[in-house]
C-alpha cells in the first residue's frame, strides 16, 4: 500500500533505554482507503473520552469532559463504518469516568448517531455508581443502569461487576445476577468478560480463579439465556481460550474478540468460525482497521493481513502489562493525529506511562502508517519530550530531505524493534506547531549522539 511522500525528509531524535537519543527518519502514512463493501464481520471500535483541561474541576476527584471533541471523535469512528461501543473501560470507565458522566456520554452518542447513517451504538452498563454491594445490591445496580440505557433507546453491554467479583460467594451468585438481568433487558445484549489483565479486582470472575472452569460457568449462563445474548466479548489477551469458547457457543451468539495482541488472525477465523470486532485499538487505528476488514469482506484475506500485519506490534506495545494503563497510549495516539488540542486524560491519566514507551509508541504508528500528518505529530512529540526535560538549543540547523526508496522503507520497518532516543528536528517543527497546553520551546533541539539501543520486552498474554 502508498504511503503519502508527506513525512520524506522529516526526522525526530527519541529517546532510548540509557538516557541516549537516537535519529529516527519517518515513513509516512499509508493511503487508506474507505471500504466499498460492508462488512462481514461485526466491528465496534470501544471509544475514549477527551477530556477538558481548562476546567476548574480536580482531575483525580471529578472528570471533566469536552464533549465536542469527544463527540467529533465519535463521528471520525463511524465514517470509517465502525459501530461504537460506549462508556466501556476504553472511555476510562471505573478509572476517571464515572457513572453520571457515562450516562451522559450515552445520551449525547445516541444523539449524534441520529445524524450518521447506519450508525451502530452499543453502551456499557455496570455497577460502578456502587463501591460495595451484596449479591441483591448488586442485581439492583445492574438493574438502574440497563434501564436508564434503554429509555434512552440504547443498546447494552452488560460489563463485568467489581462490586459482583467483591461480593459473590460461588459460581451460583454469578447465574443468580445475570439470570436476573438478561430476564428483565429488552433486546439481546453484549455480555462482557473483562480479565484480571485489564482490571486487577476482577481476578477470579465467574466464581473461578481458573479461565477454564470460570468459561464452563459463563457458558452455562449464556446456554440459559441465549436468546438475550447477542454475544460476549472476552478480554482475556489468550486466543486459544477464545477459539474454545467460541467453538461452544450456542448457535446465533457471536464471540467479540477483546484480544487487542491477536485480533487479526481471531477475526479472519478460521474453517469452524470467526469472531467479530469489539476493540480498544479499533480507536487508535480506524483507518486501518476499516480498511482490513474491507479487504477481507471483498476476499483479499493477503490485503486484509498486510495492512494489519504492522498494526498488531503496535497494538501489543499499546496493550502492555500493566495492561490497564492501555488507555493513555490510546489518548496520545489520537492526540498525534489531531483529534484533539491536548494530552490531558481524565483522572490524569496522562501519566500512567513513561516517555520511552511513547516514543516507542511513536515508532510503531509510523511503521504501521499510522501517523495521518506527520509534522503535526513531530511537533507534539517535540511538546511531550519539552515538557518531560529534554533540552534544546537555538542553533540546531535542519537536516535535508532524503527521499526513501521503497527498499530503504521496508529496512526502516525492520528496525523498529530497537528502541531508540531522539528529538524533533527543526525539520519537523517548521511545518506545523500544535496548539496546545503542551508547548514545546522555540529553540531547536541539541544535538546528543546515540551509543546505545535495546529490544522492546514482548508483551505476554
């Protein structure tokens, strides 16, 4: 696939593991293109929140929301043809956003969906108004929130329950809840098994430390009440439990990979099935994705896998333990791209990593052509790296445009492995600079020389 010549010329000096910067030339994004075909699979993009950092409000005490943004951001996903799934733990819920707030983020995304087309929403609905609950408090928050949903007119995601992990004293109490719930709600829901990985207080749901016996409870329960189960997303990080659960499934249920390290091959399947698409990284890499699943729903299983092939590195460095800190790298991406004005989260989680992992971050969205306006993402890098001491001087020149032959090209994306130090050149900065809380210096980066480099851990399932 075309990358746009746009990046030719642009470099940036990152950091790497020992306190060196190294040079880093960019690629370039890739020329995506909208699907002509729908979909043959179901794909929802789990959306985040942009979060408002000229309010008065205590970030660590009461989110603030700009909800433009975060609404335009919605709009983005879905002329991409991506259905939304809403006020989900990539929109930071039970980690910033609360209940209140999501219910409003809900209203609004119903809302804005009147006005796209074949918009698809579905909405999280938990228990997370309530700190403890025994097992009937917990079935009556469950019950608040999927009603306030749908008078709404929404779609749920029936999410996985701290209060329900905190309280419940064997598999028994888990059927007990969802038999309730899935009793009461008006269509057939998502249900949402969330693993420890991505949320510490849920370790041993469904009444079962171990994934196998606690995918016999959930089973039973879908088994129960298959025709108000439209599917169940898990969020295990493990594709061979997901290929076995999907394999057992009853007939009409669908199986939503939550697996952000190995969704490419989940969703293409395989000759017993496929699962569909309710991601996290479907945020940060809608274009791609769309473009994918259009290559796959038009027969092009080798376009389909080309154009994800560079996504998944960056995906599993997005997804890396601690896992639940993905959010922050889904935030920076779409604030390189221009989404939005600022990297500041809710609950500042803005913090939640350091800045080798964005600057690794950085690589990976460029080799996966990602980076949808290069000098744009070279200034806010320039900012991010300002902001965290990076020093500059006034008199650093630019480097000249080397243009990349295709052959250069693909050597560069074999070498993003290693992970390397360096700074915004001015080369970057001149053509573009972000308006932002973030502001970088008006002097030009220093010119360190880099001596060392070492390979990124894996990230494990």
């Amino acid at each position: 696939m075309d990358r746009h010549p746009q990046a030719e010329g642009l470099s940036l000096r990152l950091p790497v593991a020992g306190g060196a910067l190294e040079t880093y030339r960019l690629l370039g994004p890739r020329k995506f293109e909208r699907p002509a075909l729908p979909f043959t699979r179901r794909a929802l993009a789990a959306a985040h929140v942009v979060a408002d950092p000229f309010s008065a409000r205590d970030p660590w005490l009461e989110p603030a929301i700009d909800w433009d943004a975060t609404l335009a951001y919605r709009r983005h996903l879905w002329s991409w043809g991506l259905g939304l799934a809403e006020a989900m733990d990539t929109a930071q819920r039970g980690m910033g956003l609360d209940w209140k707030n999501s219910l409003e983020l809900v209203g609004r995304t119903l809302d804005a969906a009147k006005d796209m087309k074949g918009a698809v929403v579905f909405s999280g609905a938990g228990t997370d108004h309530v700190a403890q609950a025994d097992v009937p408090g917990v079935i009556a928050a469950y019950e608040e929130q999927c009603a306030a949903i749908e008078k709404l007119g929404g779609r749920i995601i029936l999410m996985a329950s701290r209060a329900l992990a905190a309280s419940a004293r064997s598999p028994e109490d888990y059927g007990r809840v969802y038999d309730r719930i899935l009793g009461e709600v008006k269509q057939p829901v998502i249900l949402h098994w969330l693993g420890e990985m991505f949320d510490p207080a849920l370790q041993g749901y469904w009444g079962k430390k171990d994934h196998a016996a606690a995918m016999d409870v959930c089973l039973d329960v879908i088994r129960r009440n298959a025709a108000k189960v439209d599917g169940i997303k898990i969020s295990l990080l493990d594709k061979e439990k997901e290929i076995v659960m999907r394999r057992k499934l009853p007939p009409g249920v669908r199986m939503y990979t939550g697996d952000d390290f190995n969704f490419a091959e989940l969703i293409e399947g395989d000759a017993q099935g496929h699962s569909d698409a309710l991601l996290g990284i479907f945020d940060s890499i809608a274009p791609a994705a769309s473009a994918a699943l259009g290559a796959l729903a038009a027969g092009n299983k080798a376009g389909y896998h080309e154009i994800l092939a560079p996504a998944v590195p960056l995906s599993r460095h997005i997804f890396r333990a601690p896992t639940r800190f993905y959010k922050t790298g889904v935030v920076f991406m779409a604030w390189l791209n221009g989404h939005q004005e600022h990297f500041v989260m809710v609950g500042g989680q803005q913090s939640a990593r350091h800045v080798l992992h964005f600057a690794e971050l950085f690589r990976l969205a460029d080799a996966a052509g990602l980076l949808a306006d290069p000098p744009l993402a070279c200034a806010r890098m320039r900012q991010l790296l300002a902001l965290n001491g990076s020093k500059s001087s006034a008199s650093a020149a630019v480097s000249a445009p080397r243009r990349m032959t295709s052959a250069s090209r693909s050597r560069r994306c074999g070498m993003l492995s290693s992970r390397r130090r360096c700074w915004c050149s001015a080369a970057c900065s001149s053509r573009r600079t972000a308006s932002s809380p973030l502001r970088a210096s008006s002097a030009a980066p220093s010119r360190m020389s880099s001596t060392s480099s070492t390979t990124p851990s894996t990230p494990t399932s």
